[in-house]
C-alpha cells in the first residue's frame, strides 16, 4: 500500500484548486482561496507554480481522474518535484484561455474578476482604483514605490513624497508622479494615461527622453510595437471615466476599446478580422450595457459582435 507523502497531499490540493478554478473562473472567492493557499509556505508556493505551469499549458482536463491518476498524467510525483524533472507540453488554445490567468495570480499582489471595481489602500498612503479584470504587483521601499500594471487599468490618487517617485510600470513603458491623480490602462498592447490633476511624465526606460509629460485633464495614448503617439484634453471629471460606468474614446482603435469593454463581459472575445481591430473610432460608450457598448464601438470599422455561447463573442464584418 503506497503511503501519501506531505508533497503529494499539497499536488492533490493544488490540482483540487486548479479544477474549482476552471469550473468557475469568475468566481472571487476561487481566486481569494488560491491566494491564501499559496501563502501558507514557500512549499505551497513552489507546488502551485508548478502545476499551473504543467496544467495551463497541456490542457489535461482533471475532473474525471483520481488523485493518484491526475498526479501521474501530469508527470507530477514526488521524484519530479525533487529533481524538477517536468517538460511543459504543447502550449497551445488552453494555455492562451486558461494559464495566463493562472500565471498572472503567481505574480500580483491585487486582482479583479470581470466586472469588479476595488479600491485598495497602498502602503504609501496613495489609493488606487482597480478596474474590471486588472492586475497590480507593488514594490516600495524607503527609495521607490513603483507599481506594475499587469493587466487592466487603475486610477492612482498619489500621497505626495518628494523623496521618493510614484512610478506605474506596464511591460516597457512607464508613468511617473510625485503627488496626483491619474489613469494608466494596457489595452491590446497600448498603454494610456490620462491625468486628473499634477503632472505625469511618461518614458520607456531611465535613459530616454520623455514621450510625453502631462498635466490637468490630458491624456495620451501610446503603442510601444509602432511608436505611435496620440494625446489630446478631456473635460473636467472625463478621466478615468469606465469608473461611472463610461469609455470616453478619441480614435481609439477598436482591438483596445474591444479589450477594456471585454472586462465587463464574461469569457472571451475573438476579432477575427485584424482590419476592423486597427480601425480608430470615437465616441462615448455606456457600461451599463456592456454588450451594446461593443456592438456600438464595431458597428463604425463595418463589424458586428455575435454572442457564439455565453462565454464567446465573435466580431466580424458585416
């Protein structure tokens, strides 16, 4: 008779926790469970990378194996946790759909679930408004406070601090304040701000002159892949709008406006079309209806968006 090891009882919770997750991945509560979970040791922690990694990438369904099963299919025994001996397999649909979410929870310090607005008290004073489906990771110390936008958007209210820069990362571009208010998002690779009120300067590295500085009520918008920069003014309280239920766009393209609504609807959507996601439209977008907000951001690129099941919206031309 085999005996259970501590390293296997942690797979058999991990794997336990990974399969409540794909039943339901909207669920708060799954994604606050996982949290604690992982925090109880380092052990824990190097278990749930583990098999995140093993199962967002080989898409095995679980559901229907035992423990001792689903532990042997992923190659998961406790010789390979030693030896770290596991080879990740075909990373394919299921790791885009089901392991980057995974992933992104090995790394943040605050998530949002679709549709969920969460103000969270930072360690510095400052407070920061996450929107739907967002993502921070923090790093302060008594030198920085620099925050990384992993996914989404969030709107700082920046405790002022000579000493020490506000600094708002997302991939390789980054937004910098002492004492402010401002929106940063990362829509389909573009990354926006939008100030409220100071002054924010935005940079690609320390070296590079500064793409944009900012002040009251001016945005800017910015593809790293292309270097395109568009800026321009809104009107006193349009920044950060999507936190009254409102995108405020001025040609925008439509992959970005598509990603920042996807965050209020479930599951996924798929322009299949790449014409209609590089065209620019503007116009203001009510959230209270998300799903006729998307329709009315395609109808101008001549798309439409069709609900294939409730957790897949296809947009494609008319």
């Amino acid at each position: 008779m085999n005996e259970s090891t501590p390293e296997d009882r942690l797979l058999d919770e991990a794997i336990d926790l990974i399969i409540r997750y794909q039943n339901d991945p909207e669920n708060p509560v799954t994604v606050e469970m996982i949290r604690a979970w992982r925090a109880r040791s380092k052990l824990h922690e190097d278990v749930w990378l583990r098999v995140s990694k093993v199962h967002g990438a080989s898409g095995k369904i679980l559901t229907t194996q035992r423990k001792l099963e689903r532990r042997q299919s992923l190659g998961l025994t406790r010789r390979n946790m030693m030896i770290g001996g596991i080879s990740v397999l075909a990373a394919g649909a299921a790791a885009y759909t089901f392991g980057p979410r995974l992933l992104l929870s090995a790394r943040a310090d605050y998530m949002t679930a679709k549709g969920e607005i969460r103000h969270i008290d930072l360690p510095d004073g400052s407070v920061a408004t996450l929107g739907p489906e967002s993502a921070l990771a923090l790093d302060f110390d008594g030198k920085r406070r620099n925050v990384d936008l992993l996914a989404g958007m969030s709107f700082f209210e920046v405790a002022a601090d000579a000493t020490r820069p506000f600094s708002v990362f997302s991939d390789k571009t980054r937004a910098t304040a002492l004492g402010t208010a401002f929106d940063v998002s990362s829509d389909a690779g573009i990354f926006s701000v939008g100030v409220d009120h100071g002054l924010v300067e935005v940079r690609t590295s320390d070296d590079a002159p500064a793409i944009a500085s900012l002040t009251e009520r001016q945005w800017m918008s910015y593809d790293p892949s292309s270097g395109d920069l568009d800026r321009g003014e809104r009107e006193a309280g349009q920044i950060a709008s999507w936190r009254d239920n409102l995108v405020i766009a001025e040609r925008e393209t439509v992959s970005a406006l598509v990603a920042r609504i996807g965050r209020w609807l479930p599951g996924r959507i798929v322009i299949a079309d790449p014409f209609v996601g590089r065209q620019r439209v503007s116009g203001v977008f009510d959230l209270s209806d998300p799903y006729l907000a998307l329709q009315a951001v395609v109808h101008p690129a001549g798309a439409r968006a069709r609900r294939m099941t409730s957790y897949l919206t296809i947009i494609s031309s008319i």
